[in-house]
C-alpha cells in the first residue's frame, strides 16, 4: 500500500498536479482499506513523504520528484481511480493494473502537439492584431518550437537552458522572417512563438498552492516560473541585442 500510495502521488506530480490534490488522493488510496489505521502525506513541490499505520506499526517512504509536465488526462484518469478504489473491492494486483495503464496511456501523438502549438502562436499573432504576414509567419515559428521543445525534452536537458534556446531561436527566426518581408513586424513575431514558452501552469498552481496554505510548495513553484520567465528573456534579449550588430 505504501508503495502503491507513493506511485500515486508521483504519477500525479510529474503531471502537473496541485499539491493539495496529490496528498489527498494519497490518502484516498490508503484509506480505502481497511488494515491501514492512520495516513499521513507530505508533499513539496521535488518531493513526496507517505506514512501508513498498519497494526499499530509506521511503516514511511520518501520519494524524489525530478522531473515535471503537464498532463491533465493522467491527473483525471488517477483521481476517477482513487474514487473508484473507495466504493469497489480492488485487490492490490488490481490497482497496480490500473496504475500501469495509466502511466503507459500514450498523449497526444507528436504531430497534433506541434501543429496546434502553430495555431496557438498564429492565434497570439492575431490577438496581438498582427498582419497576415504575421500570422503565417508565426504560425511556422510555432512548428518549430513545438517540435524544438519535444526533441529537448528527450534529451532531458535543464528546462532554464531550453528556454534560454527555444526563446533564442524565436527571435532569430522572427528576425529572418522581418528580413524577408519588412510588413512582418519582430515585437509581433517574438511575442507570439514566446508564449508557447510561457510557465503557465507553474504560475497557476503557485497561485492555487498559496490559497491552500501551502506556501513552501507555492514558494518552489512560483521560484521555478521567475526562472523560466528570465531564461526566456535572456534567450530573447541576447538575440536581438547582438542582431543589432550585424544587420
């Protein structure tokens, strides 16, 4: 059960989960059966601790969080699990079963996650009242970060140098698609592929975080997304100055 308790609450961080909802469905696991006496659940934003009291003994694991991405399928299939685990009888073999499913489930194939990452960046395009110019050219900017960004994930790089890249190569090709056609404007172009690099989920869950009191997980989050912000300014910022001397 321990360790069942502690896949739970690693499958759901490493999917972007709020810290309030990883300890509960936790603990939802544990408690739907009836041999463990007492749970306890500590969860931080790199890390995981379960204590479960069985026959008066404690039995605790911790549990190191390295990497995290967002992946709200995962979040929902593992909190219908814990629900389902609290009204049926499921065997440990069981939800192990499920558990494994869950974590094989494959995500939107490759080539959907990079085309709508270039409708997302035309999108911005046309939010921010760019030309057709614009838009078309972002909308490539966008290929290319997307499919960019999924080939660094792979190599599992340091997420403060691939934004520190990704944002470079932004401007750089925002720049190259101004030098092709003057009506395509850099503040339009760097702006619209920057925000498939926003931190959004990072923000948000510091801001859920810190309504749920807990502020040592909202802390690390909220440290984590001012950390992405400055490597993709910096990434950004390096370009464009150092463009400024040789065009």
């Amino acid at each position: 059960m321990l360790e069942i308790g502690i896949r739970v609450g690693k499958l759901l961080m490493k999917s972007g989960a709020e810290v309030y909802r990883v300890e509960d469905t936790m603990v939802r696991f544990c408690k739907a059966y009836k041999d463990v006496e007492n749970v306890e659940s500590f969860v931080i934003a790199t890390g995981i601790m379960l204590t479960i009291q069985v026959d008066g003994h404690s039995y605790s694991k911790v549990c190191r969080v390295q990497s995290r991405s967002t992946n709200l399928e995962c979040i929902e299939d593992v909190n219908a699990l814990s629900r389902e685990v609290q009204t049926k009888d499921f065997t440990m073999e069981e939800v192990e079963e499920r558990l494994d499913k869950i974590a094989q489930k494959p995500m939107y194939p490759q080539w959907m996650t990079i085309l709508f990452g270039a409708i997302g960046a035309a999108g911005f395009a046309m939010f921010f009242e760019g030309n057709l110019y614009e838009i078309g050219y972002s909308f490539i900017i966008g290929l290319v970060i997307r499919y960019l960004t999924i080939w660094l994930n792979k190599l599992e790089m340091n997420s403060f140098i691939n934004n520190v890249l990704l944002a470079g190569i932004v401007s750089l090709l925002s720049v190259f698609f101004h030098q092709i056609s003057i009506l395509a404007r850099v503040d339009t172009l760097v702006i619209s592929g920057i925000m498939l690099l926003i931190p959004g989920l990072a923000i948000t869950n510091a801001i859920r975080d810190t309504m749920s009191g807990d502020y040592l997980s909202a802390g690390a989050r909220a440290m984590e997304a001012c950390m992405l912000a400055c490597a993709i300014a910096l990434g950004a910022g390096l370009v464009l100055i150092s463009m400024r001397y040789f065009l």
